[in-house]
C-alpha cells in the first residue's frame, strides 16, 4: 500500500519527477516525460505494478520509515537518514538537470556503524501492465519492453528473483554506494554510465545558482523559495510549459471517482504560475512560458484550448486504466483530460492578465504576443454572452459563472491597457463600451442584493469561492459593501470546521453543481485567495493567522497537494500541486506588502 500523499517527497528535473516515500520506496516515475506511461506505479496500486525500495534491511518486516529527512538547502537533492540498531545510514536522491539520459539517482552514505542494506527494484512498463525482459549486459543490468529501455549501473552485486532486481549489501561509516537508473529508447545504443558523485555536485550548483535570482527576502522566505522550486521542477524545460501536477489520479476525496490527469499544461496555472515567477524574479521562465504560448495556440488562437500537452499537444484523450485500483482504491484511475475542449471564458482573461504583467515587468516585447491579445478579445466580443463550464471544469450543463464573466472584463480591461499605452492598436472605444457591458451584466445577473453577495452563476443561490477574486482583479474595489458581503458569505457558507474554504457545495452521492457524485475536501487555492482578501479588506491579522494555518497544513518537506480533507485530517489530490503552491507565494507577498509581519 502507497503511503499518505503527505508521506511523498519530490524530485525531477525540470522533464519529468518522481515521487519517493518516508521509507525510501519510488513509488512512481513517469519516463522520459512527465506525461510518459508510468515505470513506477505503486503509487496507485500495489508493489505489483513497480516501484524501487532502498533502504535498511528489514526481512519480514515492514520497511522501516526514515528518522529524517530534508531537502539540502534549496534544492530538490533529498536526504532520507534512518537510526539502526547497526549504525545510521542516509541516502542521497536525486535527478540532475537533463544533459543525455534521463536518470534517477541514488546514494547510499554510511554515517556510522555497518548497516545491512537492500535495494528491490521492480520495473513495471506501461503504468504497470508490462512486466520487462531484464537481464545482464556486461555489468549492466536492463530491462526491455517494446520502445523503453531503463538500465541500472551500481557497483554492488546484483540478482533477480520473483521478478525484482535485488542488492544486498553492507554499508559502513564513510562509505558511498551509487544506483544510477536511466531510461533509452530500447533501438538507440546503451546510455552512457553515469557519474553520481560529479552528478550530485552539478544539480546542487544548478538549483544555488536558481534560487539566488529570487528578489523576495521577506518573511517566510523558506515556504516562498520550496514553492519556487516547486514551481521550476513542474516546468517542463525543452519547452517552458508547465505541468499542474506531476501525477495522476491522485483522488480529491478517499475512495471517490473525482480523479484526475494533471500532468498537462493548463493555460489558467500557467499564467499565475508565470505571474508568480514574474514577481519574484524569474523573468526567463516568463519568457519561455510566453514563448510556448504563442506556439501552442499558433494560427488557432479563437479555439483556444483550456490546456495543452507540454510540447503543445491538442489532443489530450482520456481513458481509464482498469489494471490500476486506484490510490487507497480510489478508482478510476485516468490518463488523459476529457476537460481539455471544454469552453471555460475565464482562461482567455487569466492569459490576457499574464500577458499584460509580462508587458508591464519588462519583457522584451513580442508582437505576435499583442496580436494574439488582440484576437483573443475579437473572440470574447463574439463569445461573452456566452455559458461555459467554468474555472471547476464542470461535467454537468454550461452556465452563465459569475468568475467567468469577471474575467472576461478583465481581459478586455488588460487589453485595453496596452492600446493606451500607445504598444497596439484596436477599436478602443468599441471595447470599453463591451468592458462597461460586461461590467453592468455581472453587476445587474450575478448578484444577490437579498444576501448581499455574489453567486456562483446568474440566477443562482450557490456561492463559489472563484468570487473572491473579483478585487484582486480590480473588476471592484475592496471596501465596496458588495465585495466585502462575499467575502463574508464565503466565511459562512463554504468553510469547513477549520476554517479552509471549499470550492462550491457538493452533494454527496447526488450529482452536485458540477455534475459529479461524491464529496472533495478544502481546496487549498481558495484558502490562500481568502487571506489575500481579508487582508485587502483591513482585516490584516486574521489573514495572516489564515495563512500560517496554511502553511502548517505543509508536509515536513514544504509541499502541498491540491486539496485538504478536514474529516481525516490529511492532504488530497494530485500532489504537489503547482495550484496550491502559487497562491502560497502571492500571499506572502500580499502579506508582506500589508506589513502583517511587521517588516
């Protein structure tokens, strides 16, 4: 059985990740991409289906959970130490930044004593269906299946049995032992064998030498610099698209079916992702973010797509693995995303915002980028009036969502900046008329004057947390009573026990709003947009107070996943979620600039 999601630590290299337990156990890895077929499954299965365990030796027993583990300084080199009655040993684990092979990396250091170790490594292609020929080529080991190939180079004996690569070995005080794993496609020549130790020093340059370009030195600086990383390992490098998730089916609720692919390239997290990135000094990764934008919706930007494979791809089927339970047996488990040709109106105003702050930060100016603004706004003109499914993705009917339609205004707004800035042309006049439209309609359809608070969607009573973006847009003002009934209606109706916020109501074994059965827990984003408001609104020492409940909801390594279940007290869905940890950083810098810190 996988571990909680919490139990989970993250490593990659800006191409693909992997996902390893407390007690040393890869239990999934997607190769060479992030959305390749899995090689390491266990994750939403059992042992069966792959995984790669090292760690002390433990016969019969459970394998034993790390006494510790961190990240050295900032950098996704993860060291996992375990206490022996035999001495103590740590391993190093790692993927350096991709220059040939993609490999993963494993150091075993002895610190004191002699400890018996064992590495069992069970390869699994195909998310698990596919059980490789592996054998020797000279002291190498590889396993075979149609076009992968993964060889394993270490210097330690090795031996197969009950279709597991296995390694037996004792490692004393001040002793090193390297694994190496890396994938080829199974027609090219041997990789090369690695160098681990010339490896691990090379990745810890690299990410010191990333995070010294972040500008914010605030409070909190260490939750804002793990969510930046974060960020930078989700990026897929070839192209700077970035991933929401490196996982699959991660399920936002124990035992349900509200599973999902999120190892593709949504347009509505990128560009936060992007603005995030922009505010906090990473102006390179805005530009290959922008770069493949423009590629991705090239010569279609009125059919824009809510999300795109991380090479641009269209074309996202999704399907269901029926060999694979399930995380916890929460099935179905998807590859993927049905969602990706839906029509949601508020990513054109989420793309417009990223472009605007691109522009206004300073990136060097793109004229297709402009153009493509400008387009995008002669498709709203055409389009606004329009029901979509919403920022949720809902699978029930298309309606008229209030956090649309604001978005909708402000891609109008954005773009209507950069024709007064004299950087494009346009029909200026025509589209402030439509911006005042837009405007009036949200004012006049989406709001409840009997409860003082916007809804979910024209003519509705439901409330949903996307509203608490309307002042952080600038569609209102912070201190307009409208606003603050919102916020104050959202605090009622939609927060859990705890005090997290949840996305909309759901109705258990019903279908819900968004056309599903079954229940979610507090999705964090939401939470975080909650104390950015409170401390728009002057209610500075209760957002912070938010916030730091936030923070505490971390695993021990800094990282969130998409949601949390206040029931069982634990962290849900995909994980970790580019989602969750972008707020994060917005509202530190939100708090930060409010003085809630007092520095």
């Amino acid at each position: 059985m996988a571990g909680r999601i919490e139990d989970y630590a993250l490593i990659g290299d800006m191409q693909t990740a992997a996902l390893v337990c407390r007690d040393g156990t890869v239990d999934w890895l997607c190769l060479p991409r992030f959305d390749s077929h899995a090689v390491f499954a266990a994750l939403l299965g059992t042992e069966e289906h792959g995984f790669w365990r090292l760690g002390p030796a433990h016969g019969d027993a459970a394998p034993p959970r790390s006494d510790r583990r961190t990240y050295r300084g900032d950098s996704l080199i993860l060291e996992s130490e375990w206490d022996t009655p035999d001495g103590t040993v740590r391993v190093t684990d790692f993927m350096p930044p991709r220059d040939g092979a993609p490999q993963l990396i494993r150091i075993v250091e002895g610190v004191s004593g002699h400890v018996p170790m064992r590495s069992a490594l069970r390869m699994r292609f195909s998310y698990g269906r596919i059980v490789p020929w592996v054998h020797k080529v000279e002291n190498r080991t590889v396993a075979v299946a149609g076009p992968d190939s993964v060889w394993l180079d270490t210097d330690v004996e090795t031996f197969g049995e009950d279709l597991t690569t296995y390694a037996d070995f004792t490692v004393s005080a001040g002793e090193r032992i390297a694994f190496t794993l890396s994938w080829q496609p199974s027609h090219r020549e041997a990789p090369a064998v690695g160098e681990p130790e010339a490896a691990l020093e090379a990745t810890a340059d690299f990410w010191r030498e990333w995070v010294e370009h972040c500008t914010y030195h605030g409070p909190y600086r260490e939750a804002v610099v793990r969510s930046l990383i974060t960020l930078k390992a989700l990026t897929y490098a070839p192209t700077g698209g970035i991933v929401a998730a490196p996982t699959t089916s991660l399920p936002e609720e124990i035992g349900g079916g509200r599973n999902w692919d999120y190892r593709f390239t949504w347009l509505r997290d990128a560009a936060i992702t992007l603005s995030s990135l922009l505010r906090t000094g990473y102006r390179e990764e805005a530009r290959a973010w922008r770069e493949w934008l423009l590629r991705a919706v090239a010569g279609d930007p009125e059919n824009l797509q809510i999300m795109y494979g991380i090479a641009g791809e269209r074309e996202l089927g999704e399907s269901e693995l029926d060999w694979l339970p399930g995380y916890e047996n929460s099935g179905p488990v998807r590859v993927g995303n049905g969602a990706a040709h839906q029509l949601q109106l508020d990513v054109y105003g989420e793309v417009t915002e990223a472009l605007h702050l691109a522009h206004m930060t300073g990136l060097a100016r793109n004229d297709y980028a402009s153009l493509l603004q400008l387009r995008l706004i002669g498709y709203l003109e055409k389009h606004w009036t329009e029901p979509d499914e919403g920022i949720w993705e809902v699978r029930g009917p298309r309606r008229h969502f209030v956090h649309s339609k604001v978005m909708a205004w402000v891609a109008v707004d954005r773009t209507i900046k950069l024709i007064e800035s004299g950087d494009a042309e346009g029909p200026l006049e025509r589209w402030r008329q439509m911006r005042d439209d837009i405007h009036r309609d949200v004012c006049e359809k989406g709001y409840d004057k009997e409860r003082n608070t916007f809804t979910q969607s024209y003519g509705s009573r439901e409330l949903d947390a996307s509203l608490l973006l309307i002042p952080q847009m600038g569609f209102l003002p912070p201190d307009d009573k409208r606003v603050i009934g919102t916020i104050e209606a959202i605090q009622r109706e939609l927060s859990t026990s705890d005090g997290f916020i949840l996305r909309y109501p759901t109705a258990g074994d019903d279908a819900g709003v968004d056309g599903l059965a079954g229940d979610e827990g507090a999705f964090l984003a939401c939470s975080f947009w909650l104390a950015d408001d409170l401390a728009m609104i002057g209610r500075v020492d209760e957002a912070r107070k938010l916030f730091e409940k936030l923070l505490a909801l971390r695993n021990d390594l800094g990282l969130l996943a998409e949601e949390w279940d206040p029931h069982l007290k634990r962290q849900v869905g995909n994980f970790p979620q580019a989602f969750s940890h972008v707020p994060l950083i917005d509202t530190a810098l939100r708090l930060t600039a409010s003085g809630a810190y007092g520095g």
